[in-house]
C-alpha cells in the first residue's frame, strides 16, 4: 500500500505539489478560524438550575425544593446524571448531558420540564436556569477605581449601568456583580408596639405589599378626547413607607412609623471583596457564552470599556484584575517561538548532517504544511488553540522532521544500492 502511494506520487509528482499548496493555503485560513484560548475547556456538558427561597435551612431546601427536581429532571433524553446540592436558602442542581448534545437544545429540554415542575415546589419559588458558560468562561474580572464614591453608589453604578453596557457585547452570556451595598429599605418592627396595636408580622408585610403597585382603571371620552384613568402607588422614598396605613382604630390610622422605623440601608452580605489591601472594591466578571473566542470576547469587553468610562462619573474608571486575553497572547506567543526555534534548529542540523540543501529543503517543508493541515483537523474536532494543542504540534515536529530524515535516508540507501549495482554491471561488460 506505502509502496503504491510513494510509486503514484512520484509519477505525479505536480499533482501532489498542487495538493501541498491547497492544504497548506486552507491550513493558514484555518489559523485565523481557529478559536484562540490559555487553557482547554475539559468541563462537562451541564445545566445548571438555580433555587432561592431565602431563611429557610438546608434540610427544609433539600426536602421541598432539591429532591423534587432532582427526581423529576432524571427522565430526560441524552442525560447522564443530576447531582444537587442543598445550603441555607438555596439549591443548586447540575444536570449532566452526554458530550455530544447541543447545550441550548439541552437547555430547552430542562425548561419544558421544569414548567411541569412548577405547581409541587411551595409557592413563591421560582427555579431559573444558569449562564450558558462553561467553567473556564470566567474570562476577564474589573473592579471600578472610585475612591471618592461609597460602596452603595459603586453598586448602583455596576448594577444599573455597567452591567448593562457589558451584557450587550457578543460572547458575553452574564455579568456577575460582586462587592459593595446592594440598596434597599428596612423597616425595623418594635415588637412591644406592636403587640400594643395587636397586629402581626404578616399584617405590615402585606401593607407594604399592597400599598407598592400600580392600579390600572378604565378609558372615558370627554370633549372628543380619550382618557386613561390609573393609579400610580409606587415607594419612591423612606417618607412614603413611613406614611403607609396598616390599620383603622377608633377612626385612627397606624402607620408604619407608629410601630417601627424605616431606614436605607445595604442587604446583608456573607463577605467583601478587597483588592491588595487597599480596601474594598466593587466589580464584576465577565463570563463567556459556550463555544465563544476567548481572545475575541476579552478584546470586544475591553472595547465596550472604553466607550463606558465616558459615561461614568467623573474620578470613576475600570481596574482590570484578571485579563485572559493576556494570558492568551502570552501563551501563544510562547508557543510560536518554540516552534520558530524548532524549525530553524531543525533546519539547521538536517543541512549539517545531510549536507545536500535539496533533501533538507525537502524535509524542511514538512514543517509548516503539517502544521497547517493540523489547524484543519483542529477545526474539524472543534478543538480550540491551547497551551495542550499548541505543545502537542511543538512536540510532533521531532517526528515529523525524524520521519522525512528516515525516508531520505532510505532513498539514499537504495539509490547508492543501485548506482553500486550500475557500475558492477558496466564494469563487467568493459571487461
């Protein structure tokens, strides 16, 4: 079989160089295709749905909320597995589909599920799916440098205006916020007050409740012109909560003031974020939708950062913490050095050793149009360009260079077997 191929090639020797050239010209296009990434993405094919139901501990959570889902989720198609984990107030499940299986047609097949899942969980409770990431796509983290802005401000800026600037940049599938104040009202209860009162928890709660919303009335003509009739109650500050009515006693109202306070405060945190000891900072992190350039995604966030600061407030700006698009360039730069080096090394020792230039140019071609041709089949398998894939082509150029060494070797041998043989038999016949 060798010997057919290596006989048919050298009779068509134009036609295998026309098909060296083709693949070392598609090999290059694929270069430029190939998704650029530090390290490769080994995580699992998974779903990940997100519970909260806030105060309650984490039996309560694993008996009403994971083991239900849990049990229900098993059933379906091209899944392997579901793990689910319980703590206070939340739940995660991690469903597990086979490698092969297209993660949005994945996601789909959980959402039609969990509609049917819904009515069994207690009421309130809402499961909702994760980012469509992987669990290397946490691919750049920020901070904002705002030191003459409190940490609820910063929060604010992130939350209302950061985050969604970042969100709109292709490849990003979430923007996680960390660190500060997240803003809120609190309303504080005396409980001898309100024991003075007889009222309950439940009857302030929902006095707040109902007194936070919007009522939509009807539409009337007058004069020939067309009237929409609402009433609009929404809280807009700490004054409006105070003056909410929560009963009529003897033709009085209590208010919310009368059996407690209302202050603005930040909702309770279970940590900080301090950068270099310089104290706490407020940020974010960027993460990658699956399947998305690294190196593109990171360079398109950075983009989308510079249009931002022009709308921040004056003094506030981004701090880059973690920049994979760096650690990218500087891995891959790593990477084509040592092949540079290889090649010319390589070069260099078969020219040395051969000392025939045709025959090592012959080899030294190799080199790049295998290199190409590996790009092509990255592409095929869908692997993207790492620090593993890059070190695999670095290491397979010794084979590669060893292996046309042996075959001009070989073609050495026999050509000086049969030019040994020419001149016996020529010497014979002068004789």
């Amino acid at each position: 079989m060798v010997h057919n191929i290596i006989d048919w090639s050298l009779r068509n020797r134009y036609i295998v160089l026309v098909l060296s050239v083709g693949l070392f010209v598609w090999g290059a296009f694929s270069v430029k295709k190939n998704p650029i990434d530090a390290i490769p993405d080994l995580s699992e094919n998974q779903v990940i749905i997100f519970t909260e139901w806030m105060g309650r501990s984490p039996q309560l959570i694993e008996d009403q909320i994971t083991y239900p889902l849990v049990t229900n989720l098993q059933g379906l198609p091209s899944i392997k597995y579901v793990r689910g984990s319980s703590m206070f107030g939340m739940s995660f499940i991690y469903i597990i589909f086979d490698d092969e299986t297209d993660i949005y047609w994945a996601r789909e097949r959980v959402l039609e599920r969990l509609s049917t899942i819904g009515s069994t969980l207690p009421t309130g409770v809402a499961p909702t799916l994760g980012p469509d990431g992987t669990g290397v796509g946490h691919v750049l983290w920020y901070t904002l440098d705002a030191p003459n802005v409190d940490l609820g401000e910063q929060r604010a800026i992130q939350d209302w205006y950061v985050k969604f600037a970042l969100q709109n940049v292709p490849g990003v599938s979430e923007i996680a916020s960390f660190g500060g104040f997240q803003k809120q009202y609190q309303v504080t209860i005396d409980p001898n007050k309100l024991l003075y009162y007889k009222l309950s928890v439940p009857n302030v709660i929902n006095a707040v409740r109902t007194n936070n919303n919007e009522s939509g009335g009807r539409k009337f003509e007058m004069s020939d012109v067309g009237y929409i009739i609402k009433t609009s109650g929404y809280l807009q500050s700490r004054e409006d909560i105070e003056q909410i009515p929560i009963s009529n006693q003897q033709g009085n109202p209590i208010r919310i003031s009368d059996i407690g306070t209302v202050q603005m405060t930040g909702e309770p945190r279970l940590g900080i974020f301090d950068q270099d000891g310089e104290g706490e900072r407020v940020g974010g992190i960027v993460v990658m939708r699956y399947g998305e350039n690294a190196a593109e995604v990171t360079e398109k966030v950075k983009n989308k950062m510079r249009e931002v600061t022009k709308g921040l407030p004056e003094g506030v700006k981004f701090d880059i913490v973690y920049d994979r698009g760096k650690l990218i360039k500087e891995s891959v730069d790593s990477i084509k050095h040592t092949l540079i080096e290889e090649m010319i090394v390589v070069s260099l020792v078969v020219i040395i050793f051969l000392f025939h230039w045709k025959s090592a140019l012959s080899i030294i071609i190799q080199i790049p149009i295998t290199i190409a041709i590996s790009f092509i089949l990255l592409n095929a398998f869908d692997i993207s360009s790492n620090i593993m894939s890059l070190t695999g082509i670095a290491l397979a150029i010794g084979v590669i260079v060893d292996n046309g060494i042996i075959m001009s070797e070989n073609a050495y041998k026999h050509l000086a077997e049969k030019y040994e043989s020419r001149e016996q038999q020529e010497h014979l016949k002068s004789k």
